[in-house]
C-alpha cells in the first residue's frame, strides 16, 4: 500500500469551508472598518447629501 505524500495538505470539505469561512469574514471586517472610516473622513459631504435630499 502506497504512502501519502508528505507535500500535499489534505484537507476535508469542512476543514476548507472553514479556512475560506475565516478569510472571508476577516475580509468583510476590514470593508466595513473601512467604510466606516471613510464616513467618518468625509461627513460633511455625507451630512450635506443627506440633508439636500432627505431632510
């Protein structure tokens, strides 16, 4: 019976589904931080759009 090689990292689907899981969710945090901060920069602008068309 032959060996598994050793180069190869066999993973199961749920192990896979778990790494993609995390790298997607780390992924969506830094998007959200960023939108976040952009508000944050630009408010005035923000403010003002809200107020011409909303208000």
């Amino acid at each position: 019976m032959g060996r598994q090689s050793t180069r190869h990292r066999y993973r199961t689907r749920r192990e896979k589904n778990q790494s993609v899981g995390r790298a997607a969710r780390i992924l969506g945090i830094g998007l959200l931080i960023f939108l976040v901060m952009m508000v944050i920069k630009n408010w005035r602008e923000w403010w003002a759009y809200y107020k011409t068309y909303f208000y």
